[in-house]
C-alpha cells in the first residue's frame, strides 16, 4: 500500500501515513450552515475555526440521541457485529461523539490507508442510519 503522505482534496491537508497517530473530525452535512462554510474558506487557521464553528451545536444535532451515536460508535468497533477492525485496520486510541460531529484517534495500521478506514465508518453509519 503507498500512502499518500500530505496531500489535499481542495481544503483541509491531510497526512495519510502508517507512522502517525491520527486525530480525525468528520461531521454531519448540516452542522455548519454555508455562511460558515465561506468563512472557513477564508481562514488562516481553517481547522481551529472549524471545532469552534462545530462547537456552537448549529443543525438538527442527530448525534445527541444515543441510538444514533451508538451507530457511530459501532462503526469504530464492529461491523455487522462480528467482526473487529480495531487491531486489524487501526489501533484506535480515543473518539468522542459530539451532537454534530465526531472526533477520532486513532494509528492507520500496515496495507491500510487513512482514506478507506474513515470511508468505511462513513459507508457503516449511512447504512445503519437508513434501516
């Protein structure tokens, strides 16, 4: 597997690397309204101004209810409830679910890479939400 190392998609760089400890914020599609949006385009420090913008808990905030977060958190530890990634794709070390967005850490492990382990949550939590 080559890793991509530091590399961007049009916003935020990101480091895709088996040697690194990776922190990874993914959000729901209206936490943050398109006035926002523009805003972070703007920004010197694009990340920051992010969390604090997440933070302020704008949209319908799914994540609140646990049923809904616990579809997250099982995307981390299990999938179809059998088998377990972490140890096998990653090494997660940390996450928290917040209202309307999600924070991960977590050690990209060897022949795997950053984008198909936050693709799989993202597929895992998309489907499960729609039964």
């Amino acid at each position: 597997m080559d890793h991509k190392g530091w590399h961007s998609r049009g916003y935020l760089p990101h480091f895709d690397s088996q040697d690194v400890v990776q922190f990874v914020t993914f959000r729901l599609a209206d936490s943050l309204p398109q006035e926002a949006v523009v805003k972070l385009r703007g920004a010197a420090r694009p990340e920051s101004l992010r969390d604090e913008l997440l933070d302020q808990g704008w949209s319908a905030c799914w994540l609140r209810s646990d049923s809904i977060a616990r579809i997250v958190e099982d995307a981390f530890l299990v999938e179809d409830a059998f088998l377990v990634f972490d140890g096998e794709r990653y090494r997660l070390h940390a996450w928290t679910i917040m209202p309307n967005h999600v924070h991960v850490l977590f050690t990209v492990l060897p022949g795997k890479s950053l984008s198909a382990i936050v693709s799989s949550w993202k597929r895992f939590t998309a489907r499960k939400s729609e039964q």
